[in-house]
C-alpha cells in the first residue's frame, strides 16, 4: 500500500526538516548500508564462514584433545566416573 499525495509531501517536508537541522546525521541515514544491498544468500555465507573460523580459533585456543581419534559405537559408552 503505497503512501498518499499527502503524506509524501509531509514525507518530503520532515527530510528537508532533518537535513536542515542535523545534516551530518541525514547524511548518515541517506547512505545505503552494506549489509542491506547484500542478498540473503551472501549474508549466510558469510555468517557460515564466520562461524566456522570461530570453532577452528577455538580449537587452536583450547587444544585438541591427544587421545587421537576415538571410534564411536552405538551405544556410545561413556567413560565410568570412581566415586570412593
């Protein structure tokens, strides 16, 4: 639904307002941000890919684990806790 003559002449006239008031900050607001011309599928790779550094950071910050690689059965048996 499209906005009426009206309320884009009073549209125009808050801009203009703005612009004359704080025309560093319209400036700002005018500006296309760089993640709205982004489509959703390059805004998912990127949040794929950001997140897939982030686990390997991890694992470089927290070590792996040196028992080397461990065979998962079903079912997985956990290892037995020595309570006294």
């Amino acid at each position: 639904m499209g906005l009426t003559e009206h309320e884009k002449r009073e549209l125009d006239a808050i801009e203009q307002h703005l612009a004359q008031e704080d025309p560093e900050f319209a400036t700002k607001l005018s500006k296309p941000r760089w993640h709205l011309r982004l489509s959703g599928t390059a805004l998912f790779a990127i949040g794929l890919l950001t997140t897939y550094v982030a686990g390997l950071t991890l694992l470089a910050a927290c070590g792996v684990p040196k028992r080397g690689p461990v065979a998962l059965t079903w079912p997985i048996r956990l290892p037995q806790v020595r309570t006294r």
